[in-house]
C-alpha cells in the first residue's frame, strides 16, 4: 500500500532475460501487486520472471497483501481468460504468459485487465529493461493519491540534464511523435508520449475501454486521446532517460509512420466523439472547415499548374485565390488548435 492505496505494478516483457529478474527484485516494497507478463519469448525470461518471482517472496515474506488474493470473475477477469494464462501469484507477483506475441500494447492491456479484476487503486507500467528508476515511482503516484491526476507519465523533456541523456535519433523521433500526440490528443502540454513509465488511477482504466486499445507500439499514443475523451486530468513528471546495454526494438523509419497514421484516425475520433458525439461544439466544424478550405486551396494551385503547362501561363486571378483559400484555412485550422487548447488546459499539470 503507498499512502492508503493498493499499488499495482504491470512489467511487459518480450525476450528480456538478464533484465526483467532485476526489475522485479527492486520493486518497491509498497508495491502490492506485480503483474509480469510474458509476451511469448523466445529466450529465459518466463523462467527467470519465475525465480525472481520467488526470491522477491521470501524477502517479502511476512508482509500484508491487500490487493487482492485473485482475479475476480468479472469483465476485466473473462477479457484477460481470452488471450492470457494467468499463473498463481508467486507472493505479490503474478507471472501472466501470453499464448501469442501481442506486442507491448498487448501486454500493458493485459496488465491493465488484470489490475481492474483485481480493484487495484493504481496501476504503474515499468519496461523489463532496467531503463526506469523506481525510486521515482512514488512521484508518480503522488497526484493519483493526492486527487490531483487521473494518469501521470513520465517526461525526459523537461530539463536539459535528462534530454542530454537520451540519443539523439530517439530525441528526433521522440520530438516529432510529441507534436503529432499534442495534436490528437488535445494534451497540448503535454510532451514526450512515448515514455513507457506511467500511472493511471483506477477509475480512469474503468473509464477507458481497455480492450480496445491499440497493441503494440503507439498504444501510450492512443491511450492519451482515450483519456482526454473521457476528460481525465493528465500530469506530465519530470524523469531522467536512463540507457544502459539494452537494445531498443523500435525502427524509427517504420515506427513514426505507423504511428503517424494511427494518431490521424486517432485525432479524427477525438473529433467525432468529444465534439459531436458527447457534445454539440463548433471546434470540430471548425476543425473541419479549415482543413477543406486548405485542401481545396492546394487542389486549385494544382490545377492551376496544370493549366499553366497546357497554355504556357496561370491566371493571376486564379494564383490569389489559391493563396487566400490556403491563407485562410491554415488559420481556420490554428483556431481550431487554439480553442483546442482551451479546452483540455485544465486537464493538465506538471510535475518538475
């Protein structure tokens, strides 16, 4: 328990042996609840989530565990029977294997299930690689305790000490994935998405509709947009990038497009359910309005060139109007962005 709430920790881990034994090992003692789950490995780390899973019991031993001695037989429980085999807790771990490779959204989504069958107050995500310093967990639990924030993450952005740190093609991507986030999620203070190492209070998981998260990489990206939907309070708390022998999965050059694309539908969604569905707002129309005015500026310039190669010149008429249809919906679409921000600014907060 931390400060009177049950605490839950969810640890993907997909071929991390010689990291993942370490991480377990170290976890807090007010730890209640250590969801480990194996995402079909294809080295030791099902064998060694087992025996650090035993060690960490017998240096716990004695110690009061009120999280919850099972899953119950409910929603979260039946979702996670699906897709997982959910293995007797090991003292306060429960070692959790997939049946098949989801990803590491995948496994965060079957960690989250199995924190909601379990009631936990709150639900921490830590990567299997050693790369987070768990002395600042309680930092990000202390705004969920405090009634201050729904979901809290980590953020290396915030100082120059931590991004100095962090290598400089990760610092790229990172950056661009940061502006497209703020732009579909509404969380426009909010920085470095991508950071693994998060929060989230057991009313906002309960909100969300955890089964249809994205998998695999991009799912903090998704969850984001998820949580603003459902206007939960965000808090961004300042940590420093550890990087040590482990080696990143990620390929940029095929990870920012992907992400790139989902984050479009994402912010479409956004649109739809917020601002028309849940809640007749002009900000969506606005949206709207800006971005047709502005692709119908640059199908009229396209054309325009068009004719220009036909009958050797363009109508400066024509070149105007382009430029005033575009000058126009750009700033249709940055008033849209401003009322944006508006809106969600009370949903955001952060941590230095």
């Amino acid at each position: 328990m931390y400060r009177g709430a049950s605490v839950g920790v969810v640890i993907p881990a997909y071929n991390e042996e010689g990291f993942v034994g370490d991480v377990i090992r170290e976890m807090p003692g007010y730890v209640d609840r250590i969801y480990a789950i194996d995402d079909r490995s294809t080295d030791g780390t099902r064998a060694e989530i087992r025996e650090a899973a035993r060690e960490d019991a017998i240096g716990n031993a004695g110690r009061v565990d009120e999280a919850g001695e099972r899953l119950a037989a409910d929603g979260g429980a039946s979702a996670l029977a699906t897709r997982a085999t959910v293995g007797d807790a090991i003292g306060r771990v429960v070692p959790i294997e997939h049946r098949e490779n989801r990803g590491a959204g995948g496994a965060i989504k079957t960690g989250y299930l199995a924190a909601l069958a379990d009631g936990v107050d709150a639900t921490v995500t830590v990567d299997a690689d050693g790369q987070m310093d768990l002395c600042q967990m309680q930092r990000l639990l202390d705004p969920i305790v405090e009634g201050e924030a729904d979901y809290t993450k980590g953020n290396r952005l915030l100082s120059r000490e931590y991004r100095a740190a962090m290598p400089r093609f990760r610092l790229v991507g990172n950056a661009t994935l940061t502006f497209l986030t703020k732009i579909a999620s509404g969380y426009w203070k909010t920085m470095d998405p991508q950071n693994g190492y998060t929060a989230i209070s057991h009313d906002a998981l309960a909100a969300i509709d955890v089964p249809a998260l994205y998998e695999y990489y991009g799912y903090c990206n998704d969850l984001l947009v998820k949580l603003n939907v459902h206007g939960m309070r965000v808090a961004d708390v300042a940590m420093p990038a550890v990087y040590g022998e482990e080696e990143s999965s990620i390929t940029y050059s095929r990870y920012v497009p992907k992400v790139s694309l989902l984050l479009l539908r994402d912010f479409l969604w956004r649109l739809r359910t917020k601002y028309l569905v849940l809640d007749c707002h002009p900000l969506a129309l606005l949206y709207l309005f800006g971005a047709a005015t502005a692709a119908t500026a640059v199908l009229g310039a396209g054309t325009a060139l068009g004719s220009a190669f036909s009958s050797g010149g363009v109508p400066a008429v024509r070149v105007a109007t382009s430029l005033l249809l575009l000058v126009a919906g750009i700033g249709f679409l940055l008033l849209a962005m401003v009322f944006d921000m508006a809106e969600s600014e009370p949903l955001e907060t952060q941590v230095r």
